[in-house]
C-alpha cells in the first residue's frame, strides 16, 4: 500500500508519500513548467514512489476545478487553464489506485483540523496569504466542500473600501488587496524596489515605509474579510499562514485591529485568529489526508 500525495500549483509542483502525516522531509518540489505539466506531474510522482505500486493518491489543486468531473482549470497552468481531466488521467497512469481530488483550499482546511491549529475547534476558517489567497471552512465539525468543490474561496469575498481589478474578472476581490502579488505591486506603484512578497515582508520588519503600509493595507482587509465570515458562519478559529502572515506585526496588528473594530455581535468577540502551524505544507497534507480516507 503506498499512498502519494500531490499539490498543484501556482507556482510548484510538490509531492510526498504518506503514511500517517506528510513528513517534511519527504516532500519534493519541482517549478511548474512552461509545457508538458501532467508529464512533469507523472515523473514527480514516479519518483516520490521510488517504485513501489501506488494505491492511492489525494490531490490538492489550486482552483477552480470542477471536483465531480474531476477536472482542475488553475489560471496558472496556461495548458490547463481551459480544463484538464486530472482524474481520469491519473486512473489511467495510476490502473487500480484510489485517485480523490480536491481544491487546494479545502485540504488546507482540512489539515487544519485534523492536525494544525484548527484540531479542536468546530467552526473554523483556515487560509493561506502568499502570492494568492486560498481558503477553506470547517462547519460543525466538517469541512465544506460546496456545490462544485470550490467553498471556502476567500481570496475572492469583496472587500469594503476597495475598487482593484482582480484577476478573477471582478474588482475589490481580497486577493487584489491583501495577496502578496498585490501588495506587492501596490507598494511597487509608490516607489518600493523590491520585487518578491519575501522582500516586501523582510523590508515591513526592518520599518521600511512603503512596505509596511502595504501589509498594513492588507491585514485591514484580511481582518474585514476574516470578521465578515465569522459573522456568516459563527466561527470560532480562523488560522492565518503563508508568507504574508510572517511578516509579524506589520501586517497581524491592523488585521486584529480591522477584527476588534468590527466584531460588534454578542457572539463574534470569541473569534480567535490565529498563525498556522504547518508551514508551506498544509495544502500538501490535506492532500494527503485525502489519500489515506479508506484507511482512517
Ligand atoms: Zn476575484
């Protein structure tokens, strides 16, 4: 029995084997590549399993997908930005393994409450600010998939106070105000040098002006977009990560703030928000999660 899990995108490749959790160790990464994705996948795969029969593979993968098709479309992925049967093409490769698909938002959750910050708690919002923003929700114990497999999609919620285009066509999206590409881009506009959302957050803790208006810009709208959701779905937790959310102060202290501000209900002044535990891998291990369901 040998259960692999995979991650997609929007940047990487990542797969690891699991037995009980994904160990870090374990994991490895490849860029996306301009073309010939799926093979690059296949051969990642092949090698995390060091020849042994697979049995089961869970894959996460930015969204959109379709989870009852079993089709992903990631805007990321020019070749599968229109659809691609990830599936039926790993049934095919993989003859007799259990293949479950999910977005990479809901395995974030997912690992979230059965081994990140989350365990304990019923209700919860689990997300990620890097480059993007992803998302994913715990109701009454369980995580929400939705009706096409994409519930949890934070990163688009509208944001009060905010007109920019995003990438998802619409405007005034979370992500084109508080994902790192924005805010970098954002303090780029005002004359910052830097080019990666590592350097805006390593240049926010040195005080540099620019970039810590620009994590402050964005943890204002995390924590207005965070106190909506609770407001929604009467949460308890919402467990913060990526790179953005290292990026201390500069960017925890106006979002606890935009939360404080606005928790004004009876029940939302229990909303905790909280750092993740899992580092970069949540979504792999939720993945993984998804590998091991007929055994657990
Ligand atoms: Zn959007």
């Amino acid at each position: 029995m040998t259960a692999l899990a995979l991650e997609i995108g929007p940047t990487r490749f990542a797969a690891s084997r699991v037995a009980q959790d994904v160990e870090a160790d374990d994991v490895r990464q490849v860029p996306i590549p301009a073309d010939g994705a799926w093979d690059r996948c296949l051969a990642l795969l092949k090698e995390v399993a060091e020849g042994r029969e697979i049995t089961a593979l869970g894959i996460a993968c930015a969204g959109p997908i379709d989870m009852a098709a079993g089709v992903v479309a990631p805007a990321e992925i020019a070749e599968w930005r229109t659809g691609f049967a990830i599936v039926a093409a790993a049934e095919a490769a993989f003859p007799g393994a259990s293949v479950y698909l999910a977005v990479d938002g809901v395995c974030l959750a997912l690992a979230e409450r059965n081994i990140g910050a989350a365990k304990e708690a019923m209700d919860a919002l689990a997300l990620t600010v890097s480059d993007r923003i992803r998302g994913g929700i715990t109701v009454g114990g369980f995580v929400v998939v939705g009706r096409t497999g994409n519930a949890g999609n934070i990163g688009h919620v509208l944001v009060p106070g905010y007109d920019e285009p995003c990438a998802c066509g619409s405007r005034g999206c979370l992500e084109a105000v508080a994902g790192g590409a924005a805010a970098v881009r954002w303090a780029q506009d005002r004359g910052w040098g830097g080019a990666s959302v590592d350097e805006l957050v390593a240049a926010a803790r040195v005080k540099d002006e620019i970039a810590a208006a620009a994590l402050g810009r964005a943890g204002t709208a995390l924590g207005l977009a965070i106190v909506s959701t609770a407001a929604l779905l009467d949460l308890d937790l919402a467990v913060v990560g990526g790179t953005m959310a290292a990026a201390g102060p500069a960017l925890w202290e106006p979002l606890s703030a935009a939360v404080a501000a606005h928790a004004q209900l009876s029940y939302l002044p229990g909303l905790r928000v909280v750092p993740s535990t899992l580092g970069e891998l949540g979504g792999l291990a939720g993945a993984g999660l998804l590998a091991l369901t007929p055994r657990r």
